[in-house]
C-alpha cells in the first residue's frame, strides 16, 4: 500500500504533455511536468498554510446592526453603540415635566385681602409717625403679595418657554448622558429665568428710585406747609432722613438703601413729622421688619421672623382696631430659606422653596425613535469562515500557480536548440505554438478531427476573453472613478490644506453636532468712559448734595436737579453692565449646531450673524425696559415734586381732575400700539432669521403642521415677553403707593387750621368702596369711560363699547368712531377690554403665507434613498458572476464550446436535394 502510494506521487502530473512532441522532447516534457506538478503542490500547500495561519492569528471587525431596538435591547448594547435617531429635533416639553413649590408665604394669610385690610389704617395713614408700621404696613405686604403674583406668573412663563425649547439629539443618548444633559438644560432655565428677573426688577425698582418719584405715604420725602402770601400755603417737599441710636444719619437723597427696624409708636397727628428717633417712644419693636426709601424696598430688606412667631403676630394685631385672628407661619426643616432670610433673598430665587422636575427617559427613547442600531465588535474567524475561503480562494490559485510554474519550468529546463533561431522566427514558432497549436479542451483519448475542433474552441474562448477583458479596460479608461477617501480624525492643519485642494467636495462630519458657543468664543465688553469716570462715583454725587445745601434755586435750574441725573447715570452704567454680563453667560451657555465642519470663512460669517443678532437683542432689551418704564410714568404722570409739579394749593381738584383723565389714558393707547408693533417686529426678525433644524425633507403635510406650530409658539411666548416687564413696573408703580400728578390715586388733605412747617397728610381717595391705599387697581365708570387710581388701570379695564359709539367719542363728528362693521371679522367683541387686547399684543390676527417650493429649494436635497421588493433580477446575476474571475473564465469556456458545437451542428446537417 505504501509502495503504491510512493509510486502514484512520484508519477503524479497534472500537466498533459503535447502528444505530437517528439519522443525524446516529450519525454523531457512529461519530466518537466512532474517537477512542476511538485513545485505546484508544494507551492499552494504553502500558500494555503499562510492564510490559514492569517485567519486564525487575526481577529475580524463585525459590524452588527439592530434594526428597531427596544429599550431594553439597547441599555444591553455595547458602549460603543451608534443609533441615529429618526427625529433629531424635539421638543422639552414631551419628555420634561418642571414645577415649582413657592415658599409658604405666597399660600398664607400674610398675602390675603384679610390681612391686608386688617392691617391698613386708612385715611389715617399719615397721621401715625412717620416711621409707624401702621403707616407703610399694608403697602409693604401688598407688595409682599405682588411679588408671589409677579413671580408665579415669571414661572409658569418661563417653564412653557422651556418646554418650547428644542432639544437636538442627532443620536440616542445612554440614560446617564441624557439625565446629565437635560439636568445642566434645567440648571441653567432656572438661573436664567432667576436672574432675568432679578435683574428687571433692580432696573425698574432703582429707575423709580432715582427718578425721584414722591411715594403717597410720604417714607421718601415728606410734604409740609410754607406760608404764601396773606395766609396762603404751598406744599414744599423735604427729604427724609433715618436715625437711629446704633447708626449715624441717613438721607434718602443720596443712599437708595437707607433703612431702619420698624416699629410701633406712641404718636397720632403731630403738626409735625419727626425723624429723630431718640425723641420718640415705642411700643414695640417689630423683629425682622425694615422701613426704607420706598415700600418695595421695605419688604425687601425686611425678614418675615416675626410672623414665624405667634406672639410677635399677635402683638402686632393688638395695635390694630380688629379681632380677626391669624396664625404664624411654621418653621420647616426642608426649606431652603432661614427664618432670618430676608424677603430679597427669597425674591431672587423666584419665591420658589423648590422645582419639582419629572424627566422621562422612556418617553425620550419612544420619541428619538432609532431605527436602527450600529456597533462593532472584534472576533476569531471561525472554522466554516475560513474554510469556505480556502474553498473560495483555490480555483484562483490553482489557475494562477499552475501557469506560473508550468511555464516557469518548461523555461529553466528548456532543452538547447541545434540549429541557430533568429528571434523573428522564434516570435513567430511562438505564435504559431500558441495560436495554432495551443488547446485548453485537449483530453485523452480525442481524435485529430475532434483535436482540431478543440483547438478552434480555445481561440474562441481567448477571443472572447480577450474583447470582455478589453471592454472592462476600456470602461475603467474612460469613466472617472470616484474615490471615497476617509481620514480619521484629521487635525485642523491637514484640513486646511484638504478644504484648500477640494473645497467644493470635501465633507467633515463633526463627531458633536452641537456645542456651546463659550467653546470658542470670548466676549470682553468695553464700555463707555463714562462708566469708568469720576462723573458716577459716590464722592461727585456728594460734592453736587453738597454743592446745593443752603441754596434754594428755582426747578428749572439744572443745579437744583445734578444728584439725581448723575445717579440716574451712575444707575444705567451699572444695569447696563448687569444686564450684558447675564446675557453673555447665557449666550456663550447657547448651543451652536453644526453637522459637518465649516471653512473658515462660512464660520466667520456665520459668527459675524449671530453675534450682531445676539448685541441687537440685549440692546432692544435693555431699551424696552427704559421705555416701558417712560411710558407707564408720563401716562400715570407720576409725581415727582421739584420737577413736573407745583402744588400752589392744599386743595387738591380732585373733581376736575376726573375729566382730565381721558387725556392721559388716550396717550396711553398711542404709546401702547407703538411698543406693541415695535415688540412683534423685533421678535418677528429674530425668528424669521432663526435656523430651522431637519434631517431629511419633510411632506408638504408635514411642513405645514411644524410651521404652524412654530407660529402658535411665537404666538404664545411673544406676548410674554413684553407683558413681563410691563407688569412688573405696574406692580412696582402700585404697591409704591406712588403718587399721580392727576391726583387720582392719593390728595393732600385739607386742614382747617394750617400753620407754617406743619405736615400736609395725603389720604387715599376711594372709587366704589376700593380704597387706592388698598389696590392700585380701583376703578370705576365715568361717562362710558373708567376713572381710577392710575389712567393706565383704568385705560386697561375700558371696553370698546365707547369707540364703537360717535356720540360718546365726538358728537361733532370731527373725529370718527371704530367701523361696527369690522367686529364681524375681529376676534374681540365690543366688551373687550383694553387689557385683553394688550395681552394679545393688539394683535387682530397674524397672516402667515408659508411656501413650500420655498423651503424644498433651500433644502436642496443631494439624493434621495428609497427601498421595494421585487424579484431577482437575471441580469444583475449575471454581472455580479462576471465580477468573478473564476466565473468568467467557466462561462468563456462553456460559450466556446457551445458556439463550436451549435457551428459543427450547422455544418453537418444534410440538405436534401430534388432530382429530375
């Protein structure tokens, strides 16, 4: 059996030899094919070896692909899992829940009508001691109270605006990511939505300050009589200043913050007003309570200790002629305030004891929605791999070995020739050996007819190789190859030179498709000289208090007006750098989006856009505020005694000031239609010149329903906007008790007895039972108008019937009445008041023309992919078994063979022949 063995692999050849070579020559022949039988074995078993031992010391990189994962599927995937999301957009709101629980003031007795009218003397008001609790309390809690309103409306704005936002997800985040990215979103909504407000409210509360307007129960500058002529008196004004035993003197003129411990005094209707407090005595010191320059400012330097306390509150009630009961706040362990806090520090943080957020992972998940998930994984090629790859890769080696060592050797072992060969006649036995004699079909056994047959299939066979083989050539040759070349993470030197050489081709895909701005921006403000000169500095406000003291000079003297102006100055520089600084950490905390790398330039621009778009909004910002502040004081013609009043008389005409009214509500309007289309305008620019963020191109259907309800949130958010600041400052007008010009809101009482330096008493004037001491919102109907405490409340609680109606706006008919017929179109009937057409933004209805050939344009989609089923074609078979070289050279061969067989057919058949 050995024997046997050795001897079938010493005789092995699998190279036929020419049978018509001589015999000697084939004798060579036949040697030189069993060499070359051995090399080829030798030479494939090695070959064969080398791949297996590649396989097996290599690992693989599979990439894995789920389609549609749940959840659950995905928390199991590996770290390095990409899973695109099929909606990269959304909105906060379908996964975020925010609320918040406001410190138990806010829900108490101490913000009620009850305690507030419990503890409100009245006409009495001034009569107390100046600095008699009596006198300001009331005002103070009101002010309490329009601070939880104020700030429950802030926040249930700013969390709708929240929930608005979008958050951009272009992939499925881990539940870790996620919870820690919208925890900094949350973080940074509740500083932003605190400090805005903080903001506003020190703007509005130090512009009301410094604009010196006089407080209708007098805790700024107090009124007194200054004998006239011939026993006629004017009303003069004094500035207040706080004294105590423990501090030295404190002038309201020149300290905004000027305070002192509030108390209960033993005083009632002293000619005069004295506040030298060691010349006076209390009943009771009211711990934690402040009184400063004006009654805002009071409840905010002031803590609520004493209405922690039931004692203390129930002292306190004593001093007032009731016998309502009341119940002290509890002291809890789990808020986030001290019982000494004051009520500033509280206000700063919204009021709110703690947000209440509920963050949904799973409703993130159903909304990101990935179709599918990616990774990659490093594995052993396993045993059928392999093996069907050897098996794959042999008919090739078989094929190219075989003729490379056959030819090889039949060239090393060429025998010498004996006669002398030119190289035209060896060209040419070449030639003729290939063309003439060459047969790839030879088997043992054909005779010389079916040799010859063979030999015509074998010059087909190359035939048509060759034109197949010329055909691909030709094709490579003449169609441009597009070469996908990937360089991974490139650094910023290798893509300048690759944007400089193929700028209009060049795709780098960011690994973060968004980013803060603060990543790679600065933002250093420089401000005016101003700002930084002498001209705002405590010590030249002084030296112009000082400058005036002992001097009297008419209104009109700009000397008689310097402190307050360079106060008002110092004042602008100072909100101004509070406001740009809050809006430039809340810009640079932005996020910028950008799915591929931008070239320098395109970034510059588009940094050059945002930037002018950013300063132009904190300008219109910080300028709405002045505005709406300028408007609400010359409408109210709020008081400010020395600059746009001379009181000549105690008698205040408090009777023909109510026909006046009218006037000062009609400029109202005019001002409030302006600021309102100035106010959509701006924000109108800002969305119009905002990036819409899609993935793919939307549906007609689709874009119509996404811009409507991008409209609807404009529509929603923008009035706020405005309404916010505008409602602060009336809240802060109000519960200031400031006085108005018009004396709607507070008079000065008429003594019967006057005497030089007495105090002149303002007292509340009262509409239907609401007192203004009480509300700043009293009104009622005059003429088919409303009068009131202040003409801009009253402008607001006026409904249209009067504009509707010639009679009631000019019977002359000089001016014309609103067209009736128009309320058939209009969203506001005829019993619309003017403040629910204000919170609309005066706004009839918004015309929007949306084009969807418009946005198709500017989307411009590259391509577009679509998947269907339909049988296998035969043709893309085909080609794909051509792409095979194995395959190639099989169907070559068996078309060869056919062609010969279907011509030797044809040939041989017999036609028959007709004889005569």
């Amino acid at each position: 059996m050995a024997a046997s063995l050795e001897n079938y692999f010493r005789n092995l050849n699998i190279f036929d030899s020419d049978i018509n070579t001589p015999g000697e020559r084939r004798d060579h022949e036949h040697r030189s094919n069993q060499i070359a039988t051995r090399i080829f074995f030798l030479i494939l078993l090695i070959i064969l070896i080398i791949v297996v031992l590649f396989f097996l010391l290599y690992s693989q990189t599979i990439t894995i692909t789920v389609h549609n994962p749940s959840k659950e599927q995905f928390e199991n995937l590996p770290y390095n899992v990409y899973c695109p999301c099929s909606h990269i957009s959304m909105f906060y709101e379908e996964f975020v829940t925010i609320e918040a629980r406001f410190h138990q003031v806010c829900s108490s007795d101490f913000v009620s009508n009850r305690w507030i009218r419990t503890i409100f003397t009245g006409s009495n008001a001034t009569y107390f001691y100046g600095l008699d609790f009596r006198t300001y309390g009331s005002a103070s809690f009101q002010a309490l109270a329009s601070f939880c309103r104020l700030s429950k409306d802030n926040v249930l704005q700013n969390i709708v605006s929240f929930n608005k936002m979008s958050f951009i997800s272009p992939e499925i985040l881990s539940q870790t990511e996620f919870q820690s990215q919208i925890d900094a979103s949350i973080e940074q909504f509740q500083l932003f939505a605190s400090n805005e407000f903080q903001t506003q409210l020190n703007f509005v509360q130090d512009m009301i300050t410094l604009s010196k307007l006089q407080s209708g129960l007098q805790t700024n500058y107090l009124f007194a009589y200054s004998a006239f002529d011939n026993n006629q008196f004017i009303v003069y004004r004094s500035s207040l200043s706080y004294r105590s035993r423990s501090t030295n003197s404190c002038v309201c003129t020149t300290d905004m913050n000027c305070k002192i411990s509030s108390k209960i005094y033993n005083i009632f209707g002293e000619a005069r007003q004295i506040t030298n407090v060691n010349n006076v005595g209390s009943l009771m010191d009211i711990n934690g309570f402040i009184l400063s320059y004006l009654l805002v400012n009071s409840i905010l330097f002031s803590t609520l200790e004493c209405f922690y306390n039931q004692i203390c509150l129930n002292k306190l009630i004593s001093y007032f002629p009731v016998n309502d009961k009341f119940i002290a706040m509890t002291i809890s362990n789990k808020s986030r305030f001290n019982i000494n806090s004051t009520i500033k520090m509280i206000v700063n943080q919204l009021m709110i004891e703690e947000w209440i957020t509920n963050i949904s992972y799973d409703k993130y998940y159903t909304k990101c929605q990935p179709n599918l998930c990616t990774y990659t994984i490093k594995k052993k090629f396993t045993f059928m791999f392999i093996l069907t790859k050897l098996i794959s890769l042999l008919g090739g080696l078989i094929l190219i070995i075989g003729f490379i060592v056959r030819y090889s050797v039949r060239i090393i072992r060429r025998l010498p020739r004996i006669e002398p060969i030119t190289l035209s006649q060896r060209l040419k036995n070449i030639f003729e050996k290939i063309w003439l004699n060459l047969n790839i079909f030879k088997h043992n056994g054909s005779n010389e007819h079916q040799h010859k047959y063979q030999r015509i299939a074998t010059r087909l066979y190359l035939f048509i190789l060759l034109i197949i083989l010329f055909l691909f050539t030709l094709y490579i040759l003449l169609i441009d190859e597009v070469h996908h070349i990937n360089i991974s993470k490139p650094i910023e030197s290798e893509y300048k030179q690759l944007e400089e050489k193929y700028s209009d081709n060049i795709i780098c895909p960011c690994s973060s498709i968004k980013m803060n701005y603060s990543t790679f921006i600065t933002i250093q403000p420089y401000y005016h000289q101003l700002c930084s000169s002498d001209l705002i500095t405590p010590e030249w406000i002084n030296y112009n208090v000082v400058g005036i003291q002992g001097l009297t000079y008419l209104n009109i003297d700009y000397r008689s007006n310097a402190q307050s102006h360079f106060q008002l100055l110092a004042m602008f520089c100072q909100q101004a750098k509070q406001i740009v600084n809050s809006s430039i950490e809340t810009f640079l905390q932005t996020q910028f989006v950008s799915s591929k790398i931008d070239s320098r330039n395109l970034f510059e621009s588009k940094m050059k856009l945002f930037i002018s778009n950013w300063k132009s909004t904190i300008l219109k910002r910080f300028l709405r505020i002045i505005k709406t502040f300028q408007i609400i004081i010359q409408g109210n013609l709020l008081m400010n005694i020395g600059l746009n009043v001379d009181t000549t008389s105690t008698n205040s005409s408090y009777r023909e000031t109510k026909i006046q009214i009218p006037i000062g509500q009609f400029r109202l309007l005019t001002s409030l239609c302006e600021l309102s289309q100035e106010t959509i305008n701006d924000n109108l620019i800002q969305l119009l010149t905002s990036n819409y963020i899609n993935q793919k191109l939307l549906s007609e259907q689709l874009f119509d329903q996404l811009s409507q309800t991008t409209m609807n949130q404009f529509q929603l958010i923008t009035p706020d906007l405005f309404l916010n600041i505008f409602n602060l400052i009336r809240e802060m007008t109000g519960t200031n008790m400031i006085m108005s010009t018009w004396s709607t809101n507070w008079i000065f009482f008429t003594e019967r007895i006057i005497n030089p330096q007495w105090a002149a008493h303002t007292i509340p004037i009262i509409y239907q039972e609401c007192n203004c001491g009480l509300s700043w919102k009293c009104t009622q109907s005059y003429r088919s108008m409303m009068i009131g405490c202040y003409p801009l409340e009253t402008l607001l609680k006026t409904n249209l019937q009067c504009f509707y109606n010639q009679d009631c706006i000019d019977s002359t008919k000089t001016f014309q009445q609103l067209n009736i017929s128009s309320l058939k179109l209009s969203q506001f009937h005829i019993n619309t008041t003017i403040e629910s057409i204000l919170n609309n933004l005066m706004i009839e209805e918004y015309v929007i023309n949306k084009s969807y050939e418009n946005y198709f344009n500017q989307c411009s989609p590259s391509s577009c992919l679509y998947t269907y089923m339909e049988d296998y074609q035969l043709t893309q078979g085909i080609l794909s078994i051509i792409g095979l070289y194995s395959g190639l050279e099989i169907l070559t061969r068996c078309l060869s063979i056919l062609l010969v067989k279907l011509y030797l057919r044809y040939t041989n058949t017999i036609t028959p022949e007709t004889t005569e």
